[in-house]
C-alpha cells in the first residue's frame, strides 16, 4: 500500500529522487483551449465571457450585468449559515487577520551625512482578483486565506470571480467573502474568468494580481497571463513530509499522512523516523484506519504512487532530508521539536509538537495555508501581506549629495558606453547650491 525505504539502503539516494520527481503533465488540448480563451475575452470581452458562462456553467444568462452578484446578495450570506458555520468560519478569519496583521510592512527613510534622503514607500495594490472554484467544491478556507492579507494590505478593489454551475452558489464560500471583506463578486469561472480579470471587460474591472486555486485550465492561463498581471503561484500537488521520533500516537500521524493523500492522487505524502518499529506501527495503522475513509480510494493511490515510509538513522538525518524535500507542509512530531526545527533551512510551514496537525493550519490557526509545493519553498514563501504590497525606492538627492556621487556614477556610465547617463551626472557638477 504505501512503499518503505530505509536511508542506509543500497540505491536509497536514487528511490529517493524518483519518489520526489514530479513534473506537471504538459496537455497540448488544455493549452490551445486557453490561448483560444485568452485571445477570445480580450478581443471581444462581455460577449465571449457570455458566451462562455452559458456553454461551460450551463447558465441562460441574458447580459453582463447579471454575471455581478447583488452587494444585498454577499451581504446576506453568513445570516444563511447555520450558527456552527457562522462561528467557524468567523473565529477562523479572525485568528488569520490577527497573524497577518503583523506582516504588514511599513515605509521607512534615512538620511546620508551629505543630506540625501533615501528609503523605501510601501503602497498596497490598487485591485486583486480572488479566484474561486464552484460549483460542487467549496473552499471556503481558501476565500479566507487569500482574501485576509490583501484587505490588510490595503488593496482597494478586491474582486471574487466564482463560478456556478447550474445556478448553484455555494453559501459557505459567499459568507466568507462577506466575513472576508471581498468587494465585488462575479459568477464566472474558468480561464475567461482570468482572462476578464487580466484584460478588463466593460463589466468586470481589470486588477493587478489574480490569487487562488483552480483546475488545470485555471492554472494555464494564469501563467498565460503572468507579466500582464501578477500571480501568487502555479502551485502543485499538495504535500506533507512527517519528522517523528516515535513519540506520537501511530494513528495520529497515519491520519496526518492522509490529510493530505485525500486531495488527490499525485498529492505526496511522507514519514521521516529513525525508529523501524514506529514505521511499522504507522503501516499497520494505515491498514487499519483506512478503509473507514470516504475518500479511501484516492488516498490509497496517492500513497501507493508517490508515499513512503522512510527509517533514518536518526533525527539529525532526517533533518538534512527534510531540506533536501523542502516540503510544503512539514510536522516535527517530536520530543524538543524546536531544536529540529533550528535545522530546517527549507519548508513552507512547521508545525511544531504533536498537538499541531496540518489540518488546523489549513483551516484556523492563523498562518496562510497558501503554500510553495513542489520543492519551490527552496526560493519561496507562504503567501501574504507582503504579496499584496509593492515597494518604491525613495531617492532625494541634495546638492553636496549629487556633486560626491556625480564623477562615480559618469566615471561608471562611460565605462559602459552610456554617455548620456554620464553627462546628466556631470551637469549638475558644474552648478552650486
């Protein structure tokens, strides 16, 4: 069911890589449908992205107009939810506004000795489109954690697109954009509705970031679109690698490795331990606790394709693999975890101890559970405040200041055969305060 390797092994480094390689399938059929899409909406705007909804969302739409949902509508939705819904999804946005509320980055200057002020503006972005799925699926969760940061940021315009096929709108995720505070609501889905976000139509407002999860297509166009806007990530299959020294309940941590199996089937799932016995116990529990899953199927090919069980010599090792994976999720369920976490350089978020279970992350702790996968969390990071804010240099240059840094800057122009660069330098030498 679930493979085991053992790091003293003969082989162990090559098994290792083939576990982690993973590259996304490139569909040709998905990639000229987006680009027809992409192409389609810019070009001919409210009336493709009609056209669209009506085939792909199966929706008798008569213009554009109805494709915004009423403010009365999104302002309504949380009094729809039962008072356990209500509470969850409020005492969870509030622990992530809380978290994300010290990100927040700050504007900040500093004088030279010549009096050249020089620092850094920080200004939120103007608008930030939150991707949706509908129908069927509801993420509510993912409404919260992408939703949260930008309006902390600042962004002025926060504009959700969701498609719903059929009519259906899911009540959870319309609550949490209300909770959320998203501005504006479309009922479009797919890469028209990226594509309405990236170019602008005459009813749904251009913005400068698109965020959130979707389908294969939603992902082609956003990296379709990518440097007409910004995107958060094309994120992969979802993944938690466990660093346990046999410590923890044997269930617990079986549990752990599904909680993410059951996303799909190329979602990965890993234990790290040095204790051969503890392995064994995760497997049997794995055997036992399975088949009273829903979602047992997909969780039985994901570990049989891309999990394992892995025995190291002992914690430090597992330490040195955990960066060399650099997982998504990673759960140090051990005694002093906070002295394996000082030797992980690389992981999208740690959960700490063995009372911290992935799953409260994804949905309540406060972190953002949107995270770098695929070994990216090597150069990247959770998204965020920071996402959602740009940077200006500030440059003010004084008199004393531009006659010390003149003859550098034309002495450094000329070398590079920019004349140009060197005489606005120079121009300013030849004047005094």
């Amino acid at each position: 069911m679930i493979r085991r390797l053992e790091s003293t092994a003969p082989g162990f480094r090559a098994a290792l890589r083939a576990l982690l390689a993973y590259e996304p399938a490139a569909d040709e059929a998905i990639e000229r449908t987006v680009a027809q899409i992409l192409r389609d909406v810019r070009e001919r705007g409210d009336a493709a992205l009609l056209e669209y909804t009506r085939r792909f969302d199966r929706l008798p739409i008569a213009d554009a107009a109805s494709l915004e949902l009423a403010r009365s509508e999104l302002d309504a939705a949380p009094a729809q939810l039962g008072a356990a819904e209500r509470g969850a999804l409020a005492a969870a946005a509030e622990r992530v506004r809380r978290y994300h509320e010290r990100q927040r980055a700050e504007s900040w200057s500093y004088t030279e000795e010549d009096g050249t002020r020089l620092g850094q503006k920080v200004t939120p972005l103007d608008s930030v489109g939150l991707y949706v799925p509908g129908g069927k699926a509801a993420y509510p969760s993912s409404v919260l954690m992408n939703a949260i940061p930008a309006k902390v940021a600042g962004v002025g315009g926060l504009v959700m697109v969701v498609p719903t096929p059929d009519g259906v709108r899911n009540p959870l995720v319309l609550a949490a954009a209300a909770i959320a505070g998203v501005d504006r609501v479309f009922t479009i889905g797919g890469a028209q509705a990226v594509a309405a976000l990236a170019w602008g139509t005459a009813t749904v407002p251009r913005v400068d970031k698109i965020v959130g999860p979707g389908n294969a297509y939603v992902a082609e166009a956003k990296r379709r679109v990518f440097g007409v806007v910004g995107i958060d990530m094309i994120a992969g299959p979802s993944e938690i690698l466990v660093l346990c020294d046999g410590s923890t309940d044997p269930d617990w941590v079986a549990m752990d490795l599904f909680s993410q199996a059951e996303h799909d089937e190329m979602a990965q799932s890993i234990l790290l331990t040095p204790v051969p016995a503890y392995a064994d116990a995760v497997a049997e529990s794995i055997r036992r606790l399975l088949p009273e899953l829903p979602r047992r199927d997909v969780i039985e090919r994901s570990l049989a394709d891309r999990g394992a069980l892995i025995v190291v010599r002992d914690m430090r090792e597992a330490c040195e693999l955990a960066n060399e994976i650099a997982p998504e999720h990673l759960e140090i369920s051990a005694h002093e975890p906070e002295r394996w976490a000082e030797l992980i350089r690389h992981a999208g978020a740690m959960f700490l101890g063995p009372w911290a279970s992935e799953a409260l992350g994804d949905y309540c702790a406060g972190p953002n559970h949107v995270l770098p996968t695929m070994r990216t969390a090597r150069f990247s990071s959770p998204l965020g405040v920071y996402d959602f804010q740009k940077r200006s240099s500030i440059v003010q240059i004084s008199a004393r200041g531009a006659h010390a840094l003149g003859p550098i800057a034309a002495t450094l122009a000329r070398g590079e055969g920019l004349h140009a660069h060197a005489r606005s330098a120079e121009l300013r030498l030849e004047h005094r305060e």
